[in-house]
C-alpha cells in the first residue's frame, strides 16, 4: 500500500526547513499534498522556498529565530490560530559547528543546544497541547543522528545534543501515548551541504568513504523513513529511532591493515 495518499491535506509544521534534508522532508510532504507550515531562521531563504513550494491550502511560512523560547511560542500560537492543531510535527533543525571543547565557549555550547534540544521541547510542548485540545492523534518526528550513540572528536557539544534528543523524544513517547500521539526519531544519513555547518571536500569525501554502504544519504532515503513514521504505517511505533544512514553510525569501512579486502 501507498501510505503516501494519507499526508494529503495534512496539517504538517517543519522547522529548518531551508537546510539539506529540511528541503527533502518539505519536497516529501508538499508531493504528497500535505498542507504546511514551514520555518527557519533564514528569512530570505525561507521566503524563496515558500514562494517555489506548493505549501497547500492554508499554508504559510514563518521566520523564527529557535534560540528565543517566545518566539516559538508566537509560532506556535500562530499555528493554533490558523489549524487549531497541526497533524504533523518534524523537528528538523539543528546546527552542527565544530570546535574541541576547550576552545568552544559557553554561549556556543548554549546556541547548540537552544537549537538542537530546547527548542524541539519548547515547539513539541506546545504543539502537543494543541493536539491534545483538539482530539488529534498526531505523530511528532524528530530529526536525530547516529551522532547520538557514536562520539565525534571536535564535536562532542552536537553528539550530547542528538543523545539528550533521544532521551526527549522517548520522553515525550510515554507521556504522550495516552492521547494516541506518537513521537518517534529519524536518523538520515550523511548530507553534506549545509550552509549553517559547512564540511569541507576532505571531510566529506572521507566521511562517504567510510560509510559501509558507500554512499551518502538521498532525498529518496529521508523521503521513504519520513512517510512511514508520518503515517498509519507506523501506527504501533512510538519512543523508536529509525536510523536511514547507509551503516554510517554502527561502523566504518577504514581497515587499519595492509590487506585491506577479505577476499
């Protein structure tokens, strides 16, 4: 069965939604005939997108800064006003800065984690609410990484963020399982891209040659994973992570040897 048919008409939030797999997750839900309320903090970009994506009836797009906890209860507030409550939630944003923690200041550390793990608490809250108030069993997705059970030198503030968002989005699972809203992770793969956290070419060349299956991830990968967890596919999954990362987070292709194929 198709389970994409199901997302049209619903309501769907995406925060992030001008980075790499932001525009997957939004070209997956807009396809679909998903109506959608997009943000990010590039105002600019945000409105280029919006202007080039179908967002659906009563969509809309919406700059918001996700280091300001008020500004994302406006956002909120706003979807409430306009839906009453969204069917669909995708924690998509985050940074990814690089530095080693003794040259990574405090207010760096705290820009991290605002983005990466306060503000899917502060927008899931009130989202939630909504849904609760509205009697809809929505599904909440959050945007997660193998990052948070494999360490990274010269990232450790982003790893701690993913692990803390794992532990949330659990938390989440089982308070919220008694209204019939699912909170589940998605782990995508390696994409390379980013303005916000830039890699240079050595970094990801080396990172895809690691990668057990060989390739970084695809907007076909993120696509597949995010229509199963947005939709009755997944009815009976809550709390889970689904990692779509080619083996990227269980290992690396490196052989530390002379003789490096078994064959």
């Amino acid at each position: 069965m198709d389970f994409t048919q199901e997302l049209a008409g619903r309501r769907v939030v995406v925060t992030g939604a001008c980075g790499v797999v932001g525009r997957w997750i939004v070209d997956t839900f807009a396809r679909a005939g998903a109506r959608l309320c997009l943000t990010d903090a590039d105002a600019a970009g945000l409105e280029a997108l919006a202007a080039a994506t179908p967002l659906g009836e009563g969509g809309f797009a919406r700059a918001v800064d996700l280091t300001d906890a008020a500004a994302i209860e406006a956002l909120a507030a706003e979807i409430g006003a306009r839906w009453g409550a969204a069917e669909v939630l995708v924690n998509n944003a985050g940074v990814y800065p690089s530095g080693f923690l003794l040259d990574i200041d405090a207010a760096e550390w705290d820009r991290i984690m605002d983005v990466n793990l306060r503000a899917p608490f502060v927008l899931t809250r009130a989202l939630a609410r909504q849904m609760v108030g509205q009697g809809v069993k929505g599904s909440i997705i959050n945007i997660s990484s193998g990052a948070s059970r494999k360490m990274r030198r010269s990232v450790v503030p982003y790893c701690v963020s993913k692990t803390a968002l794992d532990r949330l989005t659990k938390g989440f699972a089982i308070e919220l399982a008694e209204y019939g809203i699912r909170v589940n992770a998605l782990e995508p793969g390696f994409a390379p891209g980013s303005t916000a956290s830039p890699l240079t070419a050595a970094h990801v060349e080396a990172t895809v040659a690691a990668i057990p299956l060989g390739r970084g991830s695809s907007p076909e990968d993120v696509g597949n994973a995010l229509v199963y967890l947005a939709s009755s596919a997944s009815a009976y999954m809550t709390g889970g992570t689904m990692t779509v990362d080619g083996g990227n987070s269980i290992g690396s292709l490196a052989v530390h040897q002379d003789k490096k194929s078994a064959l």
